[in-house]
C-alpha cells in the first residue's frame, strides 16, 4: 500500500522538517497539532461536564473552569515533555544504528528548536482549553453557559475536521462534520460516564 508521503510513525512526524518558510522548520505536521487541540477540548470537556446544572452554584462553577484549565496545563506540560522524549528516544535510535553500521554519528542531544516545539505542543493542549471557558465569564446562568460551551466544543471539533481534510486532500465538510460527530458521541459518553 503506498504512503502518499503521510509518516507511519509518530516519530517520523516529529522528525519531517518541512520547512514553511525558508530557515524555519516545522515542529509538528498539521495533524498533529490538530490531535493535540482536539485531545486538549476532550480534556477540558471532561470537566465541565462534570458539572450539575441542578445542584451547581457560583463556586461550583469556578471551581470546573478552574479543574478544566488546570488539568489541561498539567496535560500540556506532560505532553510537552513527552515530545522531548520521542525526540530524544528516536535520536538515540538512529545513533544506536549509526554505530552499529560504524557510522559516524553525533551523540543523541536535545536542541533548543526541540524545547520550542515543546513549548509549542505546551501551548496547543493549555491555550484549546480557554474557549470552552468564556462561556461561563459570559452567562450567569450554568444552564446555558454549559451548552454555549459544548457548541463551542463541537465548532473547534469541526475546524479540526476541517484543517485535517485540507492538509489531507479530503472534503473540509465532510471530515468537519465527522470530526464533529464524534466528538458528539465521545461528549456524550463522557457525560454518561459522569464527567
């Protein structure tokens, strides 16, 4: 089956430096941000779900927008770090083969465009989690800030549906409603599982 150029691994992805612009190369492909913007919204969703429109009052509230946007930091930082690892797993693989083939290879080291990405990957997962959270700076009522906030949900899910179809050659609606659809269903089941 042929590849049409896409990486098989995660690690291929992190390692295609396409450059955009002249000098400057890529940290993570289009997919990939996009995954990482897509998990950061299921994050956030988890909590606010969690909240009960019949028993919630003011403090309730701010206590779900604050779990919300600390569990997305604490899952930015741990993603975060974890791009740092593939990076430096993959680089001590490639120097483990060089040797083994007596190559000359350079020793497996991270550099500070691998910490920029980091922090990039950091900021996609943390930053995805403040638009599920204006609704509630908007409404006074739990009521309709949550389901503000799940129509908000559901449109990041579509841009990303969206952004994944052009970088993939597929129908920007077609992947934005499907994108869209599941993220329906996993909100739901979230929900249902009581987060």
């Amino acid at each position: 089956m042929p590849s049409l150029g896409l990486p098989r691994r995660r690690s291929e992805a992190l390692h295609r430096l396409a450059p955009a612009t002249p000098g400057v190369k890529q940290v993570l492909d289009p997919a990939e941000r996009v995954s990482e913007i897509v998990f950061g919204v299921l994050m956030a969703m988890t909590f606010l779900g969690a909240l009960n429109v019949a028993e919630a009052g003011h403090q309730e509230v701010r206590t779900a927008m604050i779990a919300a946007l600390g569990c997305n930091l604490a899952w930015g930082l741990a993603d975060a770090v974890m791009y740092l690892v593939g990076i430096l797993t993959e680089r001590t693989r490639e120097y483990t083969r060089a040797r083994r083939m007596h190559e000359e290879a350079v020793a497996p080291r991270l550099v500070f465009h691998d910490c920029w990405g980091a922090l990039g990957v950091f900021l996609l997962v943390a930053l995805s989690t403040f638009p599920l959270v204006v609704p509630f700076m908007i409404f006074g009522e739990l009521h309709r800030a949550l389901i503000a906030s799940r129509l908000v949900a559901l449109a990041l899910l579509f841009g990303g549906g969206w952004m994944l179809a052009r970088y993939a050659g597929g129908s920007p609606w077609r992947w934005g409603c499907g994108l869209a659809a599941v993220g329906a269903v996993l909100l739901s089941a979230i929900m249902a599982l009581g987060g």
